[in-house]
C-alpha cells in the first residue's frame, strides 16, 4: 500500500516496478505493477491503473494548488468582504454599542437609580451567526444579540431602543419581530440589514466582554433569553472547539455556498441552516485536523453521504455525552449544539427535504471521492440545482400586498409555515422539492414574490390543491398581526415557466422573515414612564399589545 503525504509513512513500491519520465506525463500518476494503489491519510481512496505509482511531491502540490484554486474561488464569488466592506460592519457594531450603552443608562436613569450606579451600569452587543463566526461574504447581514442588565426590559428594548435607533439617519426600515421564537428588531444601519435580538441577564451591569459561556451569567434568566443566547454561546463554543481556524472558516464557506447553489439551505424551508452547517463543518475538522482544504471538502460529503441517520451528530467537546431526548430521536437529523449537552439545533426537516439533501450530499460524495484525477473541477461541486430539468410540474406559490413594506412582513410570516404546507402536500402527493429561491412577476402591478417548488415526476395531477390551499391559509392567519396579503396556489407545468426567470442559476436573495410588533408610523399612543411622571419614553399602537402597557413594566 503506498502513502503520500508529509505526515505519513513514506511511499512503498512493489518489487519490479519501472519509472517513467515525469516530464512526459501531465498528471501525478505513474506507472506501477498492480495491485498497488494510493490511499490518501484521510481514506480517501486515488484510483490508480494497473502499472501507475503515485509521485510523493506531485501529490502534495497538486493538494495545494486546488486548495489554492477554492479560496480563489471563494473570493471571486463574493464570499469574501472587501477591506472597506469589513471596515464598514466593524463601524456599524461599534456604533450599535454606544447606542446600546446609551440606551441602558438612560433606562436606568428612568428607574431614578443613583448617578453612581448609572454611571457604572452597562449592556453590550455580541454578533454571532455567519458574521460571529468569521464567514460573512460581501453581502452578508450581522446578526447580533443586545445582552441588557435585569432591570431593562423587553419594552424598553422595543419602545425606547426602537425610538433610539428611529432617531438616527443610518438607520432605516426598522420592523419589530415580536411573536418569533426570538423575538428581534430588523432594520438596516447604513445600508447593511441588521437582525438584533435580545436577552436579559440577571445582573446589575453587563460587561462589554462578558463570557456568556460561564454559568454564572446565565443563572435564573427566562426562556426567551436563553433562546436569543443559544446561538451566541454555539458560536463561540464552535470558535473553541475547531482546531486549524483559517481551514475551518474557508471549508464553511464553500459548504455554504454549495448548500445554497444546489438548493438545500435554509431552515424555513425544511433545510440545513447556518448553525448546522457549521457544526457539520467542524465535526470533519474534529475528524481531520491536520489536513488542506481540498481534503476537508472531500471529507465532508465522504461523511455525511454515508452517516447513519438519525444517529446525532455531535462535537467532540469534553462534556458527558447526555441521554438523546425521545423528541430527538424523531428528528430525521439531529445536529447537537455545541454549548449544551440537551440542545439540539431547531430542524424543519421533513421527509422530502430529507431525501433531497441525502442526495445531493451523495452527488457532492460522487464529484469528490477521487481528487487525483487530473480533469478534477471544483466547478461541478457548485454548479446550481437544474430545477427546470428535474421537474415537469410546480407548484407555484404567490404572495402579494399593496406595498412594500406590507409584502415583506406578509412574505416573511408565510415563509414560517412553510413547513405546514411542505407537510400536507407530502400527504396528498408524495415528496416536494421547495425551491427557496424568490421570485417575481414582473407583470403584476402588485409588489410580489413568487415560489416554485418541484412536484415528484410521475405522480398523479394535484386534484386536491383546493383542500392544501384552505388548509395552509388557516394556518397562516392564525396569529398574524399585520395587513393580510394576498396568496395564490397554481400548477405550472416546466414548459410554461416564464422565460425571463433563471431558473438554474442558483439561490437568489431573499427577504428575511418579519413579523410585526406595531406599525409605528400610524396610530401611535404615547407611553410614560411609570418611574418618573410625565416622562415620554415612546409610543405603541392602539390596538398594542397589553403585554407591553409602558416601558417600565
């Protein structure tokens, strides 16, 4: 068995074995008698023809000139931000802190605490998600977590930080996510969409670098903030856990992007989301952590395409592995947090994203299995999902309202039940790929976005899309607080797809969802502090919730 590579044992060569002149061959492969073959160290097995060695140094260059090739790659796509694009979001977190630490101080001086304590009170912001884990690309949002002292609540969060950020120029299209399992505000602060959460510690004053991985911090709090600080305390145990950073952060972007080109990211969707892909990616980092980026990619489809699922995948953390909870075993693939020996990610995987990411892990496998081939391309890894090859029939989902802003509240809330629909139409007519590209009609006068998920070939029309449809609107207006949209469920046939729309050209980009909390540019009702009288901290709307009657309850 012959080896190559740095840090394994040198290249054995059968007896009566002849060389070949290297400068005649383009490739790395020469000739040696069977039945001798290269197995690389991660056991990735080279197919060599019967008469070929292996070159030891042709090997490892042609290791590293691929690697070089992906993060090439990588860059040009955009997956990279530019300098002023960094400088620019490390601008606008430094901005939301002394925000935020403006905000805490004035909410305790509305309190009538002592200007001593005031003075020493503090809150802080902490990013996570893609931007948290060092992966954003040049588009990319920021995902960060208002972590406030006990005293501050979460109507201060929404009336007197709203009315903070509202005042100020760089801030716009502000929309309060209250009824979200983490209930968040959305706006964009110069230009760049910020999803900010938010959590309350049990605490007179939260350090601007507080170790939310210490229990300290985290005895007593409620539900709501624990939730909001999952994903903070992931990333950052996530961050710990990787042992080459730089390999980690690069083959995380490639999965990405392969996720979303080959059409399975995106949990509302019923599909892998970021913090599964990166705790997915830094299992294979775990596994393998002496080797280059064209392996790890290698290894990651190697893994999952044969991973006995439901079996949970886990990192390699130190702490005592905790019995699997029997609503985890219904999980079709469980992803273990990082941070917890009990969580698992959130999944809205069903049946049929199931099997489409089964198989599309499998083809990444197929692509990758044998990186020695000299015509190796990377570029048919990425190469987007040919929705109008694979399927003959869509369903074509449709959503509308009178405005813009009405459009992405409404489209954000039915993407939230997508789930429900996705589960129904498995019932009435077998597996459903949901496309999460957004779409839209240019010929309608309404602002709009439109759906086409993939129907199973060979199945028998939709006779029952009157029934999905009736049943899927139940589900979504039940809850929602905004201007109901309108819907529209159809049948398209692949030849009558409209033709200005690219199909096949991977994910485009979408809005997030948004659910709102009150319209805060119309029928507003002031609201005073209940510590000092007569003053004004904000408004709610009339038809407000009497959950939050003033910010200083």
């Amino acid at each position: 068995m012959a080896y190559a590579h740095h840090n394994q044992r040198p290249v054995f060569v059968a007896p009566n074995y002849h060389f070949i002149d290297p400068r005649r061959l383009n490739s790395s492969i020469f000739f040696v008698p069977p039945p001798v073959n290269y197995i690389n160290p991660d056991f990735l097995p080279v197919v060599t023809p019967p008469g070929y060695i292996v070159n030891h140094s042709l090997l490892i260059r042609m290791d590293e000139e691929r690697s070089l090739s992906l993060l090439k790659f990588i860059e040009s796509e955009g997956l990279v931000p530019s300098p002023e694009e960094e400088l620019k979001r490390i601008h606008v977190i430094g901005k939301l802190k002394q925000i935020v630490l403006a905000w805490i101080k004035k909410v305790a001086w509305q309190r009538r605490f002592p200007k001593q304590q005031i003075a020493a009170t503090c809150a802080t912001i902490l990013t996570y998600g893609s931007y948290g884990l060092g992966v954003h690309g040049s588009e990319s949002d920021i995902d960060a977590l208002c972590v406030a002292p006990c005293f501050a609540t979460i109507a201060d969060f929404f009336i007197v930080l709203r009315n903070m950020l509202a005042s100020m120029p760089e801030v716009s299209e502000i929309h309060c996510v209250k009824d979200a399992k983490v209930p968040l505000m959305r706006f964009k602060f110069d230009g760049i969409l910020v999803d900010l959460p938010y959590a309350q510690l049990k605490v007179v004053s939260v350090p601007e670098n507080v170790d939310i991985l210490n229990p300290f911090f985290l005895r007593n709090i409620d539900e709501t903030s624990w939730k909001s600080l999952s994903g903070v305390r992931a990333n950052k145990r996530i961050l710990q856990l990787v042992p080459n950073l730089e390999n980690f952060q690069s083959m995380l972007r490639c999965v990405k992007l392969w996720a979303k080109r080959r059409g399975v990211y995106g949990t509302l969707f019923g599909f892998l989301g970021g913090v599964h892909l990166a705790i997915l990616a830094a299992f294979v980092c775990q596994m393998h952590p002496n080797t280059s980026l064209n392996t790890l990619i290698s290894s990651f489809f190697k893994t999952f395409a044969s991973w006995p699922w439901p079996t949970p995948v886990i990192l390699q953390d130190g702490m005592v592995p905790a019995a699997i909870d029997a609503t985890e075993t219904r999980s079709l693939m469980p992803i273990r947090l990082p941070s917890s020996p009990h969580e698992y990610c959130h999944s809205n995987i069903t049946r049929s994203t199931f099997f489409k990411i089964r198989s599309e892990l499998l083809r990444g496998h197929s692509i990758t299995r044998d990186l020695s081939r000299p015509k190796f391309d990377w570029s048919g890894v990425f190469e987007p999902f040919p929705y109008a090859k694979k399927y003959t029939r869509f369903l074509k989902i449709c959503l509308s309202a009178s405005d813009r802003d009405e459009l992405g509240d409404w489209v954000g809330w039915v993407k939230s039940r997508f789930r429900f629909l996705l589960v129904k139409l498995e019932e009435v007519q077998g597996l459903c790929d949901p496309n999460p590209t957004e779409y839209f009609d240019a010929d309608s006068a309404e602002p709009n976005v439109v759906f086409y998920w993939g129907l199973q070939p060979g199945k028998r029309r939709l006779s029952y899309l009157e029934e999905v449809e009736d049943d899927f609107l139940k589900s979504i207006n039940n809850g929602y607080q905004g201007p109901i949209g309108r819907i529209e469920l159809s049948i398209v046939e692949a030849s009558d797809l409209p033709e200005n729309m690219e199909f096949d050209k991977g994910n485009g980009k979408g809005t997030k969802a948004c659910w709102k909390l009150a319209d805060y540019n119309k029928n507003r009702t002031p609201v005073f502090s209940q510590h000092l009288p007569n003053y004004f901290v904000g408004y709610v709307a009339t038809n407000g919730d009497p959950q939050y009657p003033s910010a200083g309850d």
